[in-house]
C-alpha cells in the first residue's frame, strides 16, 4: 500500500485514474449492452413482436438488394432505403406493392407474398440502414389469415385478439372529427367515398377499401408516391385515429346505388351524369315523336 501512497501525487497520476476509469466503464457497458441486432431491433420498434434480423437479411438479400442495393443505398433501377424506416417497408411490402420489377412504375394493391412475421423481419432489418418513422405497433394491422396458422383453435385466438384491439382503436377516435379532416385533406385525391381517383402524369390515388388501420396510419407517416407527408407535427396521432375510424366508416357502408351505382364517384357527378342521361333521352324522344309527326304529316 506504501507504493500506492507515494506514487499518488504523481503529476500523471490523475491521467492515469481517468483512463482507468474510462475502460472500467467502457468494459462494462459492453458487457451488459445488447448485441447490435437486438439494439437495432429495440430501436425500429420497442413494442414490435421480436423479429429475427437475419431472416429480415436474407429476405431483403433475395428479394430486394438487386433493386435497391445490398446495402440499401439505392442503384439505377431502384430508391436509396437508407433513412425510408419501418413504417415505410410495413405499408409498401404488406400492401404488395413491393416487390416490384419496376421500382419506379406505380404499382396497385395486391397480395403480399410474405407473412405478416416475415414483414416484420424485412422491416426491422431495413430500419438498421439509417433513421426512419418506426412501424406504429399500437395500430391495428391486417387481420390474421387462417393459412399463416397451423390449427384453427391458435387461428380463432389470433382473430379474438385482433378483433378486440381492432373496435378498442377504432372506438377511441372520434369520427366527425375525422369525416372533417379526411374532406379538407384526402376527399380531393381519394375522392369523398374512398374510391380513388386519377392524378397527374398517369399516376392516381388508389382507393382505400381494403386498408388496414396500420396501413393508413403508415401512409400519413410515410407518404408513399404522390402523397403528401402528414407527419405527427402536421397531423396528431389522435387526428390520425380520428381519421382512421372516418375512412373504415367509409369501408362499412353499402353501396346504394343500384344497378348504376358509378363506383361511388360522389353524389355531384352521380347527379351530373343523371342529368345528362336524363336530358339526352328526353331529347331523343322529342326528336323521335317530332319525327313520327312529320312523317304522318
């Protein structure tokens, strides 16, 4: 202990206790931090299931890397991922529009070759690439499918599951508030029924029938293609329930058009072309008539 005493007033001791007390902490964190799959997966989505990196690797190595590169910085043929984030990847691969042959054609809804576990995954992984909106875990997903279970009783339980979460999300919003916002920010694009409707440059606002809560959610986050980015500063996330329970409003409704129902297009342009209709009968039957007297004439 003498030797400690007398080597303490060292000029270097004090560099000396700070360096040592720099690796003592240095080590232990490194001891008792998470690995960094797990860091990058507590990050992408805290309240996510746990997702397996290495599948959400080798599926973006497949399905992916030759559009967008093996590190997802982007190639001629396809975006840079490097900050799009989770919620972006959910939206685009869950939606099926993603993966594409061609990256920068606008691709329609259709069905996803993945389970929702392997999306999951992908997303996780891509989320590592840089910083991005995470998947919102709190909102309602796409409903279980029976074929991604093996028995129906853990097929029932699933749908029990989501089902309560479902009403308990949608019920939480307040939909007048959102009818409000859906025609002062999406009717003009989606038109007021949720149907859709043509863009600029070949492009069009696809309808929103089958959209899941978390997939819309996911749209306002991200905005993917000519959407606009309604971001939790443009839009809350309580405004974005709001308008959630407005659209699966829209969703529920019947059609009661008839026979000529025009795809819902909105009741002016239904009524418009009512008119026309009407008026252009009208006046073929008054030629018609006209031209029957004369010839009885």
């Amino acid at each position: 202990m003498k030797w400690i005493t007398a080597r303490r007033r060292h000029p270097l001791a004090g560099y000396v206790v700070v360096i040592l007390a720099l690796a003592f902490v240095g080590v232990g964190y490194a001891f008792v931090a998470p690995s960094a799959d797990r860091a990058q997966a507590q990050t992408v989505a805290a309240d996510a299931p746990d997702v397996d990196l290495r599948e959400g690797r080798q599926i973006f190595t497949e399905s992916c890397a030759s559009c967008h590169g093996p590190q997802g910085a982007g190639t001629e043929t396809g975006p840079d991922l490097t900050n799009v984030g989770a919620a972006s990847v959910d939206f685009q691969v869950s939606t099926g529009r993603m993966p594409s042959m061609n990256p920068d054609a606008q691709m329609p809804r259709r069905p996803t070759p993945f389970t929702q576990e392997e999306i999951d995954n992908l997303a996780a992984y891509v989320a590592t690439f840089g910083e991005g909106p995470a998947v919102p875990t709190n909102v309602p997903a796409t409903a279980p499918q029976r074929s991604d279970f093996e028995s129906e009783e853990e097929y029932e339980a699933a749908r029990e599951t989501y089902d309560a979460a479902y009403e308990e999300y949608i019920a939480g919003g307040d939909t007048e508030a959102g009818m409000k916002l859906y025609l002062a920010n999406c009717a003009h694009c989606h038109s007021w029924s949720g149907a859709g409707g043509a863009l600029t440059d070949g492009r069009w606002a696809p309808e929103l029938h089958e959209a899941s809560p978390r997939q819309l959610y996911e749209a306002m986050l991200t905005g993917p293609g000519a959407m606009p980015l309604f971001n939790d500063t443009t839009l809350t996330p309580d405004e974005k329930q709001d308008l959630i329970g407005y659209v699966k409003d829209l969703q529920a409704e019947p059609n009661a058009g008839g026979v000529f129902a025009l795809d819902r297009i909105g009741q002016v342009a239904e009524g418009f072309v009512g008119w026309t209709v009407g008026i252009t009968l009208i006046v073929a039957c008054a030629i018609w008539i006209t031209a029957k007297q004369r010839a009885h004439d």
